[in-house]
C-alpha cells in the first residue's frame, strides 16, 4: 500500500510539474580514467562553470561536453562555436590555454564519447563505417538518432589473463555483455549495462571474499565449477533518468553513487555492490543538492533458501555550492541515515522523504535507532594545477569525550584530505596524487546489522571499514595520446580482530561487543601494515578499446602471526567500453 501511494504521489508530482525541457541525458559510467581526464581538466580550465559540481559523481555527459567544448575553443582548436559560450554567457571564461597535442586528444576523447550533446558532431563520425551500417560513429557500434527517439547500442568486453606469486595456477577474467544508453522525446532517458563474468585473482583477492562473503564491487556470486577460488556472476546495473524541469534530473534505477574529489570516499563510495534508488538533483545556479533514497542489501543473516533478507534503507542528502568569482572552490555538508522497519511499519520510513529538515532531528523525535551520520567536503582548485580536496565523516562526536582525551569509543569518525597536481613541474600530462585517509575503531558499526554502514556484506565508504590510517599516492603520465602509464601506490596501518573479539575495524560487528570503551586507537587490535603497488600500461588502440599491462606487488604483515601474505600478480587483458577492475584493497 505505501508503495502504491509513493509512486502515485511521484507521478502526480511530475504531471503536476509538466513543463518544456530539455533532457540532461544520461551519466557517464564511473571508471577512475575517464573520470581523472574530467577533473584534470576541471583544473586546466580554472574555473568549475555553472552546473558542475566534482564532488557528486557519476557525471552528467552534457555539462562535461561542455567544458571540453570551452577548453578546446579557449585553446586554439580549430574553431566552432563552443557549447559553454552559446548556453552560458555569463559563465566565467578562463585566460587563453596552450593545449598539447595528448590534450586535445582527451578533450576530443571526452566529446566525441558523448557526441549526442556535442556541438558539431561530425567530429566523431567514422571513415571507414563497418558495412556502411555499424560504427559509423567512432563510440558506437550501432545508434539511431532522430527527433523523438535516440539509442546507443555498444558491446562490452574484458578479457584477462595473470599468472605469480600468490596465484593458484593462472589468474583471468572472463567478461562479456552490452551497454545501451538512449532517450525518448526531450526529458526522458535510460541506460543498461548488462555482463556475465567468471574470474579468479590474486589469494588476497579471494581470502577477502571468503571473509566477508562478499565479492568487491558486486552483488550475488557464486563458485564457478565448483573451485573455491574462481567466481561466476551477473552484472546489471540501469536506471531512467527524468528531467520535469530545467533544475531538476530524477534518477531511478539501480547503480552506485560516488561522493569526493579522492582516490577513496569515507562519505560514500563504489566499492560496495549497486543498489536500488531514486536520487533527485537540484541545480540552481552555483548551488546543488542531491537527495538519494535507496534500498541495500542486508546479507548477514544465514536464511533459508528463497528467504527475502531483512529490508533497510538509505536517506542521504548532500548540498554543495561553488564559490569564488570563477567558482573554483566548492564546500559541500551531507547527513545520510540508516534505517530498517518491519513491514508492520510500512519499510522505508516516510517521514525521512522530508528534504530539508536534519534527519538527526527527525530521528530523535521519533525516539529511534536508526543510525544517523553527517560531515561536509570542500575542493579548490588553484593557479591551473593543483586541487586541494578532503572530507570529514562524523558518526558519533562527544565533545566532553574528545576533550577528556580518552580514547573513547564515541570519537567515531573518518577524514580525508588530498593534493592534485598536474603538468607537474611543467611536463605535460604527467599527474600527481596523494591522499591519506582515516577512520577511527568503530566507526560506521551501529547497534544491529539493520543500521550498520554496510550494503551486501560491504563498506558502502572505505574498503578497510575503519580503525586504519592510509595514504594512496597515484602518478599517470601519458607521453603519447594513446598510450598512458599510471601507478598507484597504498601504504596503510590497520588493526584487524582476533578471533571472537572486535577491535573497531569490521563495520559488520555490532559495537555492543566493542572490546573497551575508553584508550581506543588507530590499528589497536592485530596491528596490521599493509604495502601495494599497482602499476598499469594502457593502449588505447580505438575508442573505449584498451590493451592493458598490469604488475601488482602486495605485502600485507601482520603482527604477533605468521599469516604474512605476498603478491606479486602479471597480467594482461583487452577491455572494450569497461573500467580496469580496482583491485587496490
């Protein structure tokens, strides 16, 4: 019954709301290279412009053509008129750029894969079309355009093989699939990207799937011809997108949500599995809030087959502005809530659909247990080459505690700060990072595994879950257009759980069963160091069709046992229209 009512309360609203817009289109999948390009770009040009926000992630396609549109006309490219300019006159033009040829690659890269928005779309018309019929655009394999309908139809493919230390006889990766994305007349569109998968990885890999019953990044899995170390499933991720007005885009499907500037989020991040949402987007100016509402996945509890798990849900809302005349500086606060109820009480609880009052408010009115967190993000970019981003997580904040200097189990929360920089000491498209982040024992736990920060058995922020400090540091260069080099080094400091005990580190544990109340500290428990090099040469032979070289050296010590694990992983793999998987945990 109260789903009935949402949705007819949904579709009112949006018949209430029936006005001439046009449709923002659809996102662009997450994948850690494209979107690198997207933000060192963001840095290039010195100004955000109207309606980016980089902190809230996946990325509409239409205001990055945009900003690619801005800089390669800023930057001397042959001339058309620039999208940015036609649509935002008042937008904040940035001072004359030299683009090397690697960058007008990029740009080039970044509005020919979204072509449909594009100002002169020719630029990604093929010379040679297959059968005068398929790729007759260089990103798409088949599409029909016209005035009321539009689709994009492409394969997905990721072929991987791997052999090492640490490897139980040969490592690969088996992915095959579809990707659509499309519309229909001007404010709706959609997107699907269907896979089937087989793959086995390094042990570490495997020892963290068996932990945690849990395949990193992905929903239900299970054995692939019965070998303990090789593992079969199905990805589908899809939603539509809805545009009722000029400021607003609904989003509903099944997907993930990243939020943050870093190599991580402690805020919100997709490392866990997709899930179920409606998220809505107000852009207003330099202002932008995003309310998400979403169904995860309790997995913990062991039930009888075809048992529905237990439902909970997810409230978040984030609001962010940029700031400065050339809007460089963004400042961001969120609250998000967990919640679950039994279906007595109708599941998802209505009275956190309100979206403006503080849930914390909501949520002691109410005398529940939910679990309520909240913090802020910010990033500046400044002098066209450096970002400077970072985040703070509060789950629980007790400031008599925290000045008793104690070490209470109450100080629960996680922060992030980092630096990019990029043409690093003037040579051109060689990229800086560094990142370091912290989470304090028992953060993102809660009293039940019906409000924990977990979706499907997995951190929905850090994939360490807490009690642990980390810095990330990632170097890409690319010498050519096609060819990229990209490093990722995690040094980090954790406290795993002994056996029967909870030391702060696993969110799934309950924090009743915390060890001690007070003299809690980062990597108390089994202190555990972790080392991890991740080094990748990629080829891009055609559009979105990589060759990829990948070394992997791993060192995880942990203290008091001689259950010390090295790896050392080689491998190779073709992707077409898929992200590399990050196995960087």
């Amino acid at each position: 019954m109260q789903k009935r009512l949402l949705l007819s309360l949904l579709i009112g609203w949006l018949i209430a709301h029936r006005v001439t817009a046009q449709s923002q289109g659809v996102y662009i999948p997450l994948n850690a290279d494209s979107y690198h390009l997207i933000e060192r770009y963001e840095i290039r040009s010195g100004t955000s412009g109207p309606g980016f926000h980089s902190q809230v992630k996946p990325y509409l396609r239409r205001p990055v053509v945009r900003m690619a549109e801005r800089l390669l006309a800023d930057g001397q490219e042959p001339p058309f008129k620039s999208l940015a300019t036609a649509q935002s006159v008042s937008a904040p033009q940035p001072e004359p750029l030299q683009l090397s040829e690697t960058d007008r690659f990029n740009l080039n890269y970044l509005r020919n894969d979204s072509w449909e928005w594009a100002s002169d779309s020719s630029t990604a018309d093929s010379k040679q079309p297959l059968f005068n019929a398929l790729y007759r655009k260089q990103t798409d394999l088949f599409y029909i355009k016209n005035r009321d309908f539009e689709i994009h139809l492409n394969p997905v493919f990721y072929g991987a093989t791997g052999f090492g230390q640490d490897v139980p006889g040969r490592t690969f990766i088996n992915t095959r699939g579809i990707e659509v994305r499309g519309s229909i007349g001007q404010k709706l569109s959609f997107y699907t990207f269907m896979t089937d998968t087989q793959l086995r990885l390094p042990g570490y890999f495997t020892d963290r799937v068996k932990y945690f019953n849990a395949l990193p990044g992905e929903g239900f899995f299970k054995k692939f011809k019965g070998q303990p170390d090789s593992f079969d499933f199905f990805t589908a991720r899809g939603y539509i997108a809805f545009d009722p007005i000029k400021q607003i885009n609904l989003q509903f499907g099944h997907d993930k949500v990243f939020i943050g500037n870093g190599y991580r989020s402690v805020i919100l991040s997709d490392y866990s599995a997709p899930f179920l949402f409606l998220k809505v987007t107000t852009q207003l100016g330099r202002f932008q809030y995003q309310n998400l509402f979403a169904e995860i996945i309790n997995s913990q509890r062991t039930l009888p087959y075809g048992t529905l798990p237990p439902k909970k849900f997810l409230a978040f809302h984030h609001l962010s502005v940029n700031l400065g005349q050339k809007q460089n500086f963004n400042f961001g606060v969120f609250e998000a809530i967990i919640h679950s109820r039994d279906k007595s009480q109708g599941y998802f609880d209505v009275s956190y659909l309100n979206p403006v009052i503080f849930y914390r408010a909501i949520e002691g009115q109410k005398n529940s247990p939910d679990n309520a967190l909240l913090g802020f993000d910010f990033r500046w970019n400044f002098m066209r080459r450096f970002s400077l981003y970072g985040q703070a997580m509060l789950d629980e904040f007790i400031l008599s505690d925290v000045r008793a200097g104690r070490g209470s189990w109450t100080n629960k929360f996680a922060t992030q700060v980092g630096l990019k920089y990029i043409d690093v000491l003037g040579v051109p498209n060689l990229d800086l990072q560094g990142e370091l982040n912290i989470a304090r024992p028992y953060t993102y736990q809660h009293i039940a595994d019906l409000t924990n920060y977990v979706n499907q058995n997995m951190p929905l922020a850090h994939p360490l879950g807490a009690n642990f400090i980390e810095f990330v540091g990632t170097a890409r260069y690319q010498p050519r257009p096609r060819l990229s080099l990209t490093a990722t080094f995690v040094g980090a400091q954790y406290g795993a759980d002994r056996p029967g005990q909870n030391w702060g580190g696993n969110p799934l544990l309950n924090y009743t069963s915390r060890q001690k109340d007070t003299y809690n500290q980062i990597g108390q428990g089994r202190t555990t160091n972790l080392t991890m090099l991740d080094a990748v040469v990629s080829y891009q032979v055609k559009h979105n069709f990589f060759v990829d070289f990948r070394q992997i050296l791993r060192t995880q010590d942990a203290a008091g046992t001689s259950a010390d694990r090295r790896s050392s992983f080689t491998s190779i793999a073709l992707r077409l229209n898929i992200a590399q998987r990050n196995l960087a945990f």
